[in-house]
C-alpha cells in the first residue's frame, strides 16, 4: 500500500466497517512506518478490474507482529483472497523475524474467525467492549511464527 492508495482503500473501509473503520490518519500513521530500513510495517492492497479490491497491514515489535487489518471487497469474500492476503502477512512476520502473531477479530465474524483458524491461529482470550462505538467484544487468537511460515508457504505452493 502506498499514500496514494488511501482514498479507495477508505472507501473499502467505510463499506465493510461503517461503524469502526480506520480514519485517514490512521493509515497515514501506518504507511509512515513501512518504509525504509527501520520498517516495523507491512501493508499491501490486492487489484482487482474496479480497483482495490482488498487491503491488510502487519505490524511488527520485537519477536511479536500483529495483524492490524484484513478487509476484502463483498463481491470479492469467498474466493480466496482473504487467504492470499494473510499469506502474505505472515511471510511478512516472518521477515520481521517474529516468532508469533497476534490478532484480534470481532467476535460476530465467524468467517474471519475460520480464516484464522485454517491457518493455524487459536483463540487466547477476549478484550471486552474493543470495537467501537457498538462495543462489541474481540476474539484474541494467537499463531507461532513456525506454523506461520509452514502455512504461508503451503498457501503460496497451493493457492
């Protein structure tokens, strides 16, 4: 992801979290610390015929990442591109040589809560109230970079 991907990934981001979603300043905060040697970020957007179709963001402190975002375009859910995309984030934690990734998902999205699951995340606790402002409670969930890396590299052979 680069600046000038903002407006459409805003766009996304209006669609899928009406309530919750990120600001510009947010995703300007993100891309300022993704760049150059002192990286601690990874964001990426996946293209697709209208534009952005999808868009996810790692971020990386010491031996633990944390998967910031992964949004997927309605028409674009169920065909694998959630998958393609959080692939693509672990190679990323394994890059910033992280030995676990962390996430946190609402706890009414099951789908994504499958996704994780299917690559080997698990379910560590729950942060009451986390999404904002309908205060609805997040899943943490939890991967060891070893099966990050084995599960990335098992998507990238057969995805």
């Amino acid at each position: 992801m680069r600046w000038w991907d903002i407006d459409r990934v805003l766009e996304l981001e209006k669609d899928l979290f009406p309530e919750d979603a990120w600001s510009r300043g947010m995703f300007w905060s993100e891309l300022a610390h993704s760049r150059g040697p002192e990286a601690t970020r990874r964001y990426l957007v996946a293209e697709g015929e209208g534009g952005i179709v999808g868009y996810a963001g790692l971020a990386s402190s010491g031996e633990q990442a944390d998967v910031q975002t992964i949004a997927v375009a309605r028409e674009q859910q169920g065909t694998g591109l959630g998958g393609r995309l959080l692939a693509e984030l672990l190679r990323a934690a394994t890059a910033f040589e992280c030995h676990e990734v962390m996430l946190e998902c609402r706890v009414d999205n099951v789908r994504a809560q499958k996704l994780y699951e299917r690559y080997g995340f698990e379910p560590i606790g729950f942060r009451r109230g986390y999404y904002q402002p309908g205060n609805v409670d997040a899943l943490v969930m939890r991967l060891i970079t070893d099966q990050a890396t084995e599960e990335a590299t098992e998507e990238k052979n057969h995805g």
